[in-house]
C-alpha cells in the first residue's frame, strides 16, 4: 500500500498546477472492481463501480434506479488531488490521476461521456451458482449474457440468452433461451432510447468511453466490455447453432438414455484433454488479462502450492499463496498471514476445472451423484473430497463446459468457452464466472506446461 500510494503522489506533485486546482466533478465515472482467488480453478471477483458525479457536490452511484438523474446517494469534496465520497454511514477515497481517472487501490474509475455510441458489440455476462447436497439442497448453477451491437448509424441490435444446470440427489436437468430484438436508437446526455420494431421503447441510462486500450460502456449501471473479435463472435454464433441443434435431438431421445457412471464420464472428459499429457502435468503457470489488469497464477501440484498475483501498470500489488495447509498474502509492501477460509479456496485451483480432470485428483474424489441434463445433452457430475463439493459439466464430446465448487460457505460456478490446445492439453481460454453476486469474464492469454519454478517463482514481492 505504501509504495502505490507513494507512486500516486509523485504523479499528484508533477501535475499540481492541473489537478489541484480542480474543485469539481461532472459527469460519469465508471470501472470494475476485483479481488484475487483462484483463477485456473476458480475466477476472480468482480464487482461494478459507477458514478455519477454533478457539479453542485452530491453524486449518485445507482445507475440503473429509474431516478437515476436525481437520485443523491451522497456528497463529495475534493482537496489535493483526493476525491472523498460521503455515503450516509461510510465514505471511500480516490486520488485523482494525472489522465484525469479517479484510482484506489481496489479499482480505476474512468471518465464516460453519454452522448455519443462509438459503434461496436458491447456485452455483459454474469453467472451464479449454489446449494449442494452437503447443504441438503440442489446445485443451481445459471449463466446469462446481454449483448447489444450499435452499427453507428442510429441501428441496434440486442440479444439475450440465459441456462441453467442443475444437479441434485434425486434431481438434475437443466434450461436454457434466448431472446433478440432490434430497431434504432438514439443517445441524450445518457438517455438511451431503444426503439424496437414492433414499437415499443425502452430507456437506460448509457455512458460509453471513446478509445483506449480496453473499450467499455455503463449500462444500467453495470459495466458492458466492447468485443471486437470476429473470430470470436463467428465461434460463438457457431456454438449456439450446435448447441440448439444438439438440444432438439437429446430432447427427442431423453427419457431413453441412461446415465453413465460418473467415474467413467470424467475419465472421458479426461482424455478429451489431454489424457496422459494432462496426467503428467506437476506445475503450470497462467496469465490472464481482466480489464487491464494483468493476472498471474502458478500451480506447483506435488508441493500443493499455489499463487495468485494481480499486476498493475507493470507492477505486483497483491498476491495470495499457499503452501501446504498455510498460507500468506501480500499487498503493496504489506505481508500477513492467509486466512485459513482463503487457503481452502484458492487450493481448490488444484481440483477444479481442467486441472481437476488429471486422473490422480478423480482418484481422490468421491462421486455422489450423476445427471443428465437434457436440454443442453451434458452430464453433471457431483463430487466430494475433503469436506467440499465439486460439479463438472460434460457435453457430449466429452469436454467440460463449467464446473462449480462449494468450499466452506463460499460458492462459485464457471462457465467455460473457447477451447485450445496447449501442448497436447486442451484448456478453455474464456471463462465466465461468479463468486456471489459478484461475476467476471475472464480472458486467459498463455499457459506454461510444467515450467520450471524456482525460489525467486515463490518469493515475497521487493518493495515497500
């Protein structure tokens, strides 16, 4: 902490004469939110920061409330380049950066302007998972996406797609729809107004930047991601094709096919993805991108150690590691013991998703129920091992395409996309995942097969 805060005051000093003098805000500022976990094995959590801020010092951060243009949740002061938010019972800190951006150490809120949409896909997803049989409930695990596509010219389209997996003692299934529309549109001082084909309207507030690196709009209040990947978005379009596809002919042959051994269906999904490739894996380092954020995760499976580190602007500022039952974190300069909680989940990075297939973790693991789900023609298969549950849902080409864990009173589902082989392992490279209420889109960019990880792999970051 103290070395980001020494960071951002020598950015305050050099730009005194611009930043201090500045006693007001106006308009929206906006950003995500994230705490480490697992990532491999489990995600991210993200929360989503938006704010309006108006000259006459009161702000507001609910975005989607229909008062939103009036609507007070607090006032703000600003003095030497902080900007202090007074809620009615607590209050939160930004420094105000020399790109004008307002940053903490949890997030960067940047500026949005609500006139102009540059055209382009802005999409949102959010996913969200619970229950278990060591609760004495069913696993729910539910996935749903919103995308809206403006073509620049006054045109829209929006599409909405929702699923569900479901798996129980004595109950499994699953569900799934989409809904599109289309129309023109048009933008006023953060009105959206959408007007469909078939005449009706609706209205949003909306708040979009206009360049940089990671392009984003606020909708509602929640944050959209701009997605320009062709290929991807071809990929995804050919996905849903085959799942609709897969989902009329499982239906028609449900009530007659029987459920295989569940041992036997993550022994498939094993060799799907990898096999003795992903059974020979000992260490694996990843590195994901998250909005800017850089995030780096190392597995050591023999030594069960694993770290989780979140980058930014080219440096570490928080990292969590376990090492056996114990476990440490660290964030900018400041080392303290890892709660025991947090030990538990972030070990879950070794039983959970595709490092959760190699054939000594379903060694280990119990089977407590298997289901077919018909309308997506996968198979959920319930697991326990050590007091905690785990959830893998097989397609039928036997590859996972999300998996959830239960670990003490914290829950968590993934959904998974976007699969490619990474020296004879298969591994998915997006993952849409939800801790709570809070969800995330990951984007996985590398991952190393057994890397050799030295002391210096493991060690306390420099600094202070």
């Amino acid at each position: 902490m103290k070395q980001f805060l020494l960071v951002l005051s020598a950015f305050l000093f050099c730009f005194y004469d611009n930043v201090f003098a500045q006693d007001k805000l106006d308009g929206v500022y906006a950003g995500c939110e994230f705490s480490p976990s697992p990532i491999f094995g489990g995600g991210m959590n993200r929360t989503d920061v938006a704010i309006l801020f108006r000259p006459d010092g009161t702000f507001n951060s609910s975005l989607n409330s229909a008062d939103w243009q009036t609507n007070v949740s607090g006032h703000y002061t600003i003095s030497k380049g902080e900007v202090t938010l007074k809620y009615t019972k607590s209050s939160s800190v930004y420094g105000i950066t020399k790109y004008g951006s307002l940053s903490n150490y949890a997030h960067e809120l940047f500026k949005l302007q609500g006139n102009i949409i540059p055209p382009g896909y802005y999409s949102f997803i959010s996913a969200m998972g619970g229950g278990g049989a060591a609760y004495g409930t069913t696993y729910v695990g539910a996935l749903s996406t919103q995308g809206l596509n403006f073509d620049g010219n006054g045109h829209f389209s929006n599409s909405r797609y929702s699923g569900s997996v479901v798996a129980g003692e004595n109950v499994g299934g699953g569900s799934s729809s989409s809904r599109n529309g289309s129309g023109t549109y048009k933008i006023n001082k953060g009105v959206l107004t959408l007007t469909y084909t078939d005449g009706h309207t609706e209205l949003h507030s909306f708040f979009c930047d206009m360049g940089g690196k990671t392009r984003m709009a606020v909708v509602d209040g929640r944050v959209f991601f701009v997605d320009n990947d062709d290929n991807t978005t071809a990929n995804n379009t050919k996905s849903s094709t085959a799942a609709k596809k897969t989902s009329e002919n499982s239906a028609t042959n449900a009530s007659n096919a029987a459920v295989p051994n569940g041992k036997t269906l993550l022994l498939k999904a094993n060799a799907a993805h990898g096999g003795d490739k992903l059974n020979a894996l000992k260490t694996a380092r990843l590195t994901g991108s998250v909005s800017g954020l850089k995030v780096v995760e190392l597995i050591d499976i023999p030594n069960s150690k694993v770290r989780v580190e979140i980058w930014k602007n080219g440096k570490p500022v928080s990292v969590q590691q376990t090492e056996g039952s114990n476990g440490w974190q660290w964030s900018s300069g400041n080392k303290s013991d890892l709660p025991a909680n947090n030990v538990a989940e972030i070990k879950t990075a070794l039983y959970t998703g595709v490092i959760g297939l190699r054939k000594s973790s379903l060694d280990q693991m119990q089977v407590i129920n298997t289901q077919k789900i018909p309308d997506n023609d996968m198979y959920t298969v319930q697991c326990r091992l050590n007091g905690n549950e785990y959830v893998f849902a097989i397609n039928n080409q036997n590859q996972l395409m999300a998996y959830g864990y239960k670990v003490g009173d914290k829950t968590l589902f993934a959904m998974l996309s976007d699969l490619r082989p990474v020296q004879g392992i298969t591994i998915p490279y997006r993952e849409a995942t939800t801790s709570g209420q809070q969800k995330l889109n990951i984007q996985y960019e590398s991952m190393d097969v057994n890397p050799v990880l030295d002391g210096q792999s493991w060690a306390v970051p420099a600094g202070n």
